[in-house]
C-alpha cells in the first residue's frame, strides 16, 4: 500500500513551505500540473481563512482596548 502523503497547512509558513514542495514536484515531474493547480486552490483557501482568523483576533483585541479605556 503506498504511503499517503500530507502537507501541514495550518500557518502561513507552513502554506508557503507546502506551495514551495509542490512547484518542486511539478518540475521533477512528480505530480501533474491539474493536481497542483487543486492543492494551490486549496493552500489559498486556507491562507485566506488563517488571515481572516488573524484580523478577527486582532479586531477583538482592539474592541477590548476600547472597552477598558471607556
């Protein structure tokens, strides 16, 4: 049975560094471009929802900041 393969997607450094194995397979002929063209897809989709987490956070913080000084 072949072993599966998995990327770490949940940080940015991590989306950039599976990205970045992902152009190394294509070139090397190790993965066909449609399937990289679907993995890209993905690593944008999540670097949009970890970015969208970041603002929310920092949105909340500030809302506290407010809070305390009112």
């Amino acid at each position: 049975m072949p072993r599966r393969k998995c990327l770490k997607l949940d940080t940015p450094q991590a989306v950039r560094k599976a990205l970045a194995r992902v152009a190394n397979m294509v070139l090397n002929g190790e993965l066909d471009t449609k399937s990289a063209n679907s993995i890209i897809l993905a690593c944008n989709a999540i670097l949009s929802g970890i970015r969208t987490d970041e603002y929310e956070k920092k949105l909340a913080e500030l809302e506290q900041i407010l809070n305390e000084k009112s």
